[in-house]
C-alpha cells in the first residue's frame, strides 16, 4: 500500500530509485539518502539492492539446479528433476535450431541466462511494498534511519545498469569468437566488404566506407537492443504495478478496483516475464552464431 506520508509523485519516484552506495560530495562514502546524492556519486558508485538480487537469484539458480543434478535418477525421477529435464531440452532445441556452429558454450550460456533472467523479471511481481517496506522498517527500527530515505528496488532488470551489463557481456563474447573465427582481416572484411560488393576495386573502394558506417551502427545497435528491449519493458510493467499500488490509498472501492487490475496485470505480466526472458536468450544464441559465421557463409 501507499505510503500516505508520500504524494503519489513521491511515492512513484521513490520506488524508482535504487539503493546507491558511492562516494559523497564531501569525501565521505555511504549511501545515498536522495535522488541527487546518487547522481553527484557518478560513475563509481554501485546500486546495491540490483547487485544483491542478481547475485542472490544467481545463487539460487546453480543451488535448484545443483540439487536437481545431485539427486537426478533415471528410475523415478522427482516432480523437480522433470520441470529441469523439460527445460533443458527446449533451451538445447533453442540452440540447435538457431546456433550452426561448434562451441560448447553456447547452451550452457543460453541457459544461464534464460533461468537468470527469468528469475530477475519475477521479482515484479512481488507487491511493491513489500520488501522495501520491509527494509525501511529494519532501518528505521534497528538504526534509527529515516524510512523515506531508504531506498530497495527489488527487479534488476529494470536498472539499466544490469541490463547493459548483461548485454554487454554478451556483445563482448561475440566479439571474442568473431576474431577468433574469422581473424582480424575476416572481421574487418565483414564489416567493410558489405553489403555492397563491386569487382571493380574503384567502386568497391567508394563502397567501403559507406559499408563500414551501415555495418559499425548494426553492430553498436546489438547490445542497444539487447539491453534497452529488457530495461524497457520491465521498467513499464514495474511502473503499471506501481501506479495501481497508489490506488489502494483512495478509499475501498477504489481498493477492490485495483486488486482486481493487479491481479489481472499479474496474469498478463507472467507471460512477459517469461517472453523478455526467451528473446534475451534467443538473441544471444544469434549473435554468437553470427560471430561463428566464416566469410565465405554470407
């Protein structure tokens, strides 16, 4: 529920602010206690509660999957080890039908992130008050803290910090393989040579500068796209979930009337979770068979 110490507009921009650990203006570091503080941190500064998600969801996920491979049988496996095997399978039916070349890592990789990010989107739906409210009430209990200065989001996929990281991650791995792959003149022909060829080298030099500037922008627009896709659509459905919060501090009716949209967002929303979760997955299964792609395949 709301807070009604809050305006709405507060309310909205608290829950939209990370938890910033930095450096203050006057040389002391600690956590931000506004908006400001954490800005003026810049670069060094590290917002803890997207950390603590994403390393305690990590954990979480090689713990499930690390018991369910202890205890695998082939005699009478549990209702745990199918609900894996099932993902498994369509995780490696996802590479297979998408990733051409040879590279053990893929899959593993693909699952990784498929699990890890789908763990990361579900944090929203978990009602927004309450494990922020939950640590503002810890702080201001336990040491004396201003609850209103405690900040806590608790998805970190709508941090743009975690999705860029993710994607840049990704970006940078795809790189590596296609150096590897393709070497250094490979690489710098896939992004001079096309899409515009000529047999005549003077029209082929004209045309390689104009498809070194149409393949540089596809190439920097991966990653973009990669994180922006996540951020954007995770940001939006935290930002319904937050909206229909404040309603249930303008009476009963409007209470009930918001229960019933969340829930309904919360259905819809199980399926966006899911779907941002699959195309983070499915891209990055395509970028790196585009890294494993030799010259002679385009």
């Amino acid at each position: 529920m709301a807070d009604q110490a809050l305006t709405a507009g507060q309310y909205i921009k608290h829950h939209l602010q990370n938890m910033t650990y930095g450096q203050h203006t006057d040389g002391t570091w600690g956590l931000a206690r506004t908006a400001e503080e954490a800005k003026e941190m810049g670069f060094l500064s590290i917002n803890v509660d997207t950390m603590f998600w994403s390393i305690f969801l990590g954990v979480l996920f090689l713990w499930i999957f690390r018991r369910a491979a202890k205890n695998a049988t082939a005699d009478t496996p549990s209702g745990l080890q199918n609900f894996i095997e099932m993902i498994i399978e369509f995780v490696d039916g996802s590479v297979k039908g998408a990733f051409n070349g040879r590279n053990p890592l893929v899959a593993p990789m693909a699952l990784t992130i498929f699990i890890w990010v789908f763990l990361i989107n579900f944090m929203d739906l978990i009602p927004v008050d309450w494990l922020p409210g939950t640590v503002a009430w810890i702080a201001a209990t336990f040491f004396g803290a201003d609850p209103h200065h405690i900040y806590f989001k608790v998805v970190p996929s709508t941090d743009p910090n975690a999705t860029f990281g993710m994607a840049l991650a990704v970006f940078m791995l795809s790189l590596y393989y296609s150096f590897k792959i393709k070497g250094v003149m490979g690489f710098v022909g896939e992004l001079t040579l096309h899409p515009f060829s000529s047999d005549n080298k003077v029209l082929q030099m004209v045309f390689i500068p104009i498809n070194f500037v149409l393949e540089f922008v596809a190439l920097i627009a991966k990653p973009l796209s990669l994180s922006l896709r996540l951020y954007g659509n995770m940001f939006a459905g935290e930002m319904i979930f937050i909206l229909i919060a404040i309603m249930y501090g303008g009476g009963w009716a409007l209470g009930i009337f918001g229960g019933f949209l969340q829930l309904g967002w919360a259905i819809f929303h199980i399926l966006i979770i899911t779907l941002q979760a699959y195309i983070f997955m499915t891209l990055t299964i395509v970028y790196m068979d585009l890294a494993h792609q030799v010259p002679d395949e385009h």
